[in-house]
C-alpha cells in the first residue's frame, strides 16, 4: 500500500521501520520543522526525520499542516493511505480525506480511556496496572474516531513512561502491520468507541510535574515514574531544583520531603506522608542525570536536608 507517514518522536519509529520493512511504500514522511534544542539552541531534525532521511523518504516539514498548497503537494504523492503515529498536530477532516483509505492512529492507551497528548505518563501516574495501544480510523474529534484494532499490555513493576514509551512503541508497529493487512484483506471491523467512557491525559507541563512530599509512598512514586524523563519530576533543594527518578519503596518516617539517608552505598532516602522512598537516579540543575551514590559521593546532598 501507498502510505504517507505522519510522525515526529522516537516512539514513531517501530513504525516506520515496521511499515517500510513489509514491503509497503513510503510515499512521504511528514514530520515537524526543525526546532532549536540544547544550550546552543542550535537546529535540531526530529528523530523521524533522521531515520526517514538514512532511509531515501520525501521528508514534509510543514509549518502548519493544511492550506491549499500544502493539500496539493500530499496529493500529488497519491497516497493510498495515511498513518499517523505521534505527529503533534490535530489533522483537519480535508487532509484526513486525501488518501482513498483515509487515515489511521496509532494511540497509546486503551481509547476510550485516556485520550490526548500525554496517555502513557498518565497511565503510570494514576496507578493503572495495565495500559496499551489502539488503532483507530481518524476523525474531525481529537481519538475519536472508531477503533480498528486494539492491545492490551500490563505496567510492570517500576516501570516508568520512558520505559513504557519504548515497550508499547514495538507494540504498536506490529499492530499498525497487522491493522493494513486486514484492511487489505477487506476484513477489518471498525468498532465505534463508547464515548460517555472516556478519560483525558492531557500534555505533561513543568508545572505538573513538580514533587509534593507530602502525599503518600505509592502516590509519589506513580507520579515520579510517570514523568520520567521528560518534563521529570523535579523537587527544590537549596532552592535550586532537582529532578528525581527511579523511585522505590524504602523504610523510615520523618518530616515530609526531608533527606533520611544519604550515603554512597545506602543511597537516597527521602521521607513522604506515610513513609519513605529510595531515590537510584537524579539530575541537579546545570548537570547531566546520574546515579544518587554519585550525587551523594560529591556531597551534593547529606542526611538532614529538606526537599521542597
């Protein structure tokens, strides 16, 4: 089949590789414009760019991605289908309609449940045991549209989004493979969604990401496992911010946010509202992301000290 890809982050891709590897043809690879990135704020291609480019793929960078110009320019690629897989714009119901086969998704949850632009880090963050991944037919309504295929993973112990991310990423190419061969075969069943059932993971912000230590254990450490890596979920010491990661249950009491352990082979010990986590990773402002023994090791932080 004749397939214009729409997708930007690495989660897209499995599915690129997945779909190019069956033998389907990559008409054109759309993908958000370069952004600046890093302390030099120099311009940086997305990570589908990059693959489409090694691979011989027409990239499309479109500022905005409708207008006449831009419509004749995917239609002139004859497309006989679009696959949209993390592509960070809403398409509008003209573009949705240039291919014959219309215009398929690959979303990260179990729709209707937690449709929008951040479904794996909530997820984590709300304690659900199990997430997955959906193929739907897209529609003018943000996941709306009827589901074509659906797959149902468990969360792992400790898993975090990032890991998460990277697991159901594979998941979903396979899917997205087998969602073209029965739409090929002309056995597909589309299943409309039950809307009065459906939740929202809206984008993650700095904001939302900050630590509240004075909530429970298992609360904290859904939310700091949910945030991992970006925006990461960031706490104040000193006044100067620290992002936390790989949290796990651990022993002692205390004030709230304050440092019980701190040593190079103990670890990291911060008190919460009912308990106590051990923290394996951190990121200090204007530092790279390392283990807290190191942190601990350069006296970055000592028993005592309180986390805001």
């Amino acid at each position: 089949m004749r397939i214009l890809f729409w997708g930007t982050p690495y989660f897209a891709l499995p599915s690129l590789g997945a779909l190019a590897g069956e033998g389907h043809e990559i008409v054109g690879v759309v993908t958000q414009p370069d952004r600046p990135a890093g302390r030099g704020r120099k311009l940086r291609e997305s990570p589908v760019k990059q693959m489409a480019e090694e691979e011989g793929f027409l990239v499309l960078q479109p500022e905005r991605p409708w207008g006449d110009p831009f419509l004749e320019q995917i239609r002139s690629l004859e497309p006989g289908i679009s696959v949209v897989v993390a592509y960070g714009h809403i398409l509008k119901p003209e573009v949705l309609a240039v291919p014959p086969h219309g215009s398929i998704n690959l979303h990260a949850s179990l729709l209707p449940e937690l449709r929008g632009a951040a479904p794996i880090n909530w997820a984590i963050v709300r304690g659900y045991e199990s997430t997955g991944v959906t193929v739907i037919r897209m529609v003018k309504e943000m996941d709306a549209g009827p589901i074509l295929f659906q797959n149902e993973e468990p969360i792992l112990e400790g898993e975090t989004a990032s890991d998460l991310s990277l697991r159901l990423s594979e998941v979903g190419a396979g899917d997205l493979v087998e969602t073209l061969a029965l739409l090929e075969g002309g056995v597909l069943e589309e299943v409309e969604q039950d809307h009065a059932r459906a939740t929202y993971g809206p984008k993650v912000t700095r904001e939302l990401a900050r630590v509240d230590w004075d909530r429970p254990s298992l609360e904290l450490s859904n939310h700091i496992r949910g945030m991992d890596d970006v925006p990461g979920a960031w706490t104040l010491l000193g006044g100067q911010p620290v992002k936390v990661f790989r949290p796990s249950a651990a022993a002692g009491e205390g004030s709230p946010g304050t440092v019980l352990v701190a040593d190079p082979t103990e670890g990291l010990v911060v008190a919460t509202a009912d308990g106590a986590l051990k923290l394996d990773e951190v990121q200090p402002a204007g530092r790279r992301r390392m283990l807290a023994r190191d942190w601990i090791s350069g006296r970055g932080v000592e028993a005592g000290q309180t986390f805001d």
